[in-house]
C-alpha cells in the first residue's frame, strides 16, 4: 500500500542488472564492502522492484526484515523489554508487526501514541518518551490509559504531578554521545545530581519515581558508550535509595546502529555490553530493562528507490560531476545534514568505470546536498532517468519529509 504518493508520478520499474544482497559494485566506494547480513539489498525488495509500479521517489520497506530484526535484538537481550521508537518510522505494517512480536512502544507525541492505539496497542505497552510535553498532551495520555512519562527538569515534573497524577516517570540524565553519527546530546537530560534530586520531588508531587533513561547517541558505534552510562544510572539508583526511594527501572534507551557506509558492531556485542555493565553497576539486583531502539529495527530493512534528474559540471578546477537526485534533505534524506548519515547507493551501471561526484536534491535552497566532503563516486555512465537505490533508509526518512516544499509531494513508502 502506498503510504503518500500524492501527485508523484508513477513508474514502471526494470532494475534485472541490480546486485543482489552481497554484491555491491566495487567501483563505488559507498557501496564496497557490503556484508551479506545487514545492510544489503533485500532479496525481496530486489524481487518486488522488478516488476512494481512505484512513484519516484519511494521507500520500500521489507517489514520481515523488521520483524528479524526485532528478533534478533530480543534474542539477545532478553532480559530487557523493547520499546520501538516509533519515531523512526510509523508505518501501520511497520507498528503492527512489531506489536504482534511482543514489542512495546516508545513515542514522542500524543499522535504517536493515537497511531499506536488505533492498531489496538495496549496503553500499559505505551511510554511517553518525550522529555518536552504540552501539558494537555500529557491529561490526554493519562486519559488513554499511559502511565508511564519520561521527564528531565522541575517543570516538567510539575506538569506530569497535574496532568498524570500517579503516573510512573523516570528522568533522563546527561550522557556522552561521543561516537554516535547522530548524537542526541545537550538537548535532552539533566545532570546526575539534578536527577536525584528530581526523583525525589516526583514522589513529593504525588508521582512514583520509577527510573532512569539515557540515549547514548543515535548510530552509536562504540558500545562501550553503554557502561558509562549505565554506570552514571546505578550512581542514581543508589543515591535516591537514601531517601527510601528503589527505583525499578533502567532505561538504556536506542543508538543500535544500522549498517550505512562501514561495518558496524553486531547487536550481539551491544546486548553484551548492557548486560555486562548492568552486572557490574547493579550487582544481585532484579531490574525492569527498557530498550528503545528505532535505527536498528528498521533502518537496513529500507530501501529508497529515486531517480537521477540531471548529470552536470560546473567547469573551474573541480572536475566532480553533480549527480542531482529527484530526493535530497528535504524528501526524508535530512540525516545527510553534515554528512553525518552517509548512505551506500547502487546503480544499474555498477561494476562499470567510476569517478567521483557531488551528490545533492532537486529543490531550489542551496542547503540540499547531500555529499560534498565524503568521496562518493557514482559510474560515468550515469545519465537523467536513471534510477538509483539508497540503501538502509527505512529510519528517520519518511517523517522527516516536508509536505510540499518546491511542490515536491512527500515521500512516499510502500510496505512489502
Ligand atoms: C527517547 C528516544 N528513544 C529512542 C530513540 C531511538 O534511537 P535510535 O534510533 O538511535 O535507536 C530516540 C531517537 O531520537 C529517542 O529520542
């Protein structure tokens, strides 16, 4: 089903020539090194894009690559309870599938919580993740039957003590994204002491103080990132017990990483991690564990399909080719910001010559590049017309979408 493919225009798609999971042409740096596991396209995707008539550009999602995941994450961990960030991608298929798993659900606003309700999530299985809340977005929740809020200042406190009197909440604290791609840091969190402090005014305020969250950063490639926090969270814990508080839960929040243009660690060696540093800062102690991974689960398991608009050069010393795209920052590529998220990208001339290029969107602000410092190269053969594949988009794409910017629709995704 087309999620929004409103005024795009339909194509019929022939792409016999792509590789399959394992073959990425080495001709393009991007796509070199492709592990067969993760990361790579799809068989299904290949298969369906074969014969499937798609606007462009679209996102493809293989949801049996999201389930696996999901699997493979609470195979490793499973003393831990996962929490889909929802955020990362919405899509009913998407949200249901991972409910019929077992999953819960981590959400940002009172809309994700309404998109998760309506597919018939249990509110109990529903956590307001967001630290930044309007306080009737808070009663409303409360009404629907969440009872479980984070928070991270004073204020907030005071508006989850009215809105969702009894509530369980937990504070997150500050942590080190050093490592993450797409670091969360400064923005969301408090100080450790400023945490402790908090969790006992919740109770004061009539709320159950229920844990501690932190994010160690988004895309985070060193798991060793989790024991720091972690740590960081057990001196809370032991702290607010002072005050006859027992905390009952840790929450270690997302950062899994997908597989963009390098190798990354296996979930194994992340689930490792957490439960090592748990061991070590909470010795013989029973804990509710949250995850709340939104990249891992569904990143790899998308597939953008997108076209080349124009090919062109701009003549003076810089020989790169501008390769313009029919998406870029303002279609659902806005992880490119800085070049932060680099994504590998396949062509149907892959395994020809190839040289190297800026990459950039088709819209008027000169903002939508996508790559101009990292050395991509895309063939010489590569003309208007041609369609390209940007693989492990299935996160952070589709939501981040303008409606209309330029007159481009939004980008639209179908599920398979
Ligand atoms: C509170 C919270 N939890 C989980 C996530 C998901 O993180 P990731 O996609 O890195 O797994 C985010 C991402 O922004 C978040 O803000």
């Amino acid at each position: 089903m087309l999620a929004s493919a409103r005024g795009a225009r339909a194509r019929k798609i022939r792409f016999d020539s792509l590789p399959g999971t394992n073959e990425a042409p080495a001709t393009t740096a991007a796509t070199a090194n492709t592990p067969a596991e993760r990361g790579g396209l799809s068989p299904r995707i290949a298969e369906y894009l074969k014969t499937a008539t798609l606007p462009s550009p679209c996102l493809v999602v293989d949801v049996d690559l999201v389930a696996r995941n999901y699997d493979d994450l609470a195979t490793a961990l499973p003393e831990a309870q996962v929490f889909y960030a929802v955020k990362a991608n919405p899509a009913d298929q998407i949200l249901s599938r991972l409910a019929g798993r077992g999953s819960s659900f981590d959400t940002a606003s009172i809309g994700e919580i309404d998109m998760c309700l309506r597919l018939g999530v249990d509110p109990a299985r529903i956590s307001f993740g967001n630290t930044i809340k309007k306080q009737r977005d808070i009663a409303a929740a409360h009404a629907r039957g969440v009872s479980l809020f984070a928070f991270d200042s004073e204020e907030e406190l005071r508006k989850l003590a009215d809105a969702a009197p009894g509530a369980r909440v937990f504070c997150r604290i500050l942590v080190d994204s050093e490592g993450a791609e797409w670091p969360l840091s400064r923005k969301f969190g408090c100080e450790r002491p400023m945490a402790e402090d908090l969790l006992v005014q919740a109770r004061d305020l009539g709320l159950v103080p229920w844990g501690v969250s932190f994010h160690v950063g988004s895309q985070q490639t060193r798991h060793d990132q989790f024991d720091v926090a972690i740590g960081q969270a057990g001196e809370v814990f032991r702290n607010v017990a002072a005050h006859d508080i027992d905390l009952q839960m840790i929450n270690v929040g997302g950062g899994f990483p997908s597989r963009y243009h390098s190798d990354v660690p296996k979930i194994s060696d992340y689930a490792g991690a957490i439960r090592n540093a748990i061991r070590r800062h909470f010795p013989g102690r029973t804990l509710d564990i949250i995850v709340e991974p939104g990249r891992y689960i569904v990143g790899d398991a998308g597939v953008i399909q997108a076209e080349v608009v124009l090919v062109s050069h701009k003549g003076g010393n810089d020989p790169r080719r501008w390769v313009y795209l029919d998406i870029g920052k303002f279609h659902g590529l806005i992880e490119t910001m800085d070049e932060a998220i680099r994504y590998r990208i396949l062509t149907s001339h892959d395994g020809s010559e190839a040289a190297p290029v800026v990459l950039a969107g088709p819209t008027c602000d000169s903002a939508d590049i996508l790559y101009e410092k990292a050395d991509y190269r895309l063939p010489t053969a590569l003309k208007a017309g041609d369609r390209v594949l940007i693989l492990s988009t299935g996160a952070y794409t589709t939501t981040y979408s303008s409606i209309a910017f330029n007159g481009l629709p939004p980008l639209a995704s179908v599920c398979i």
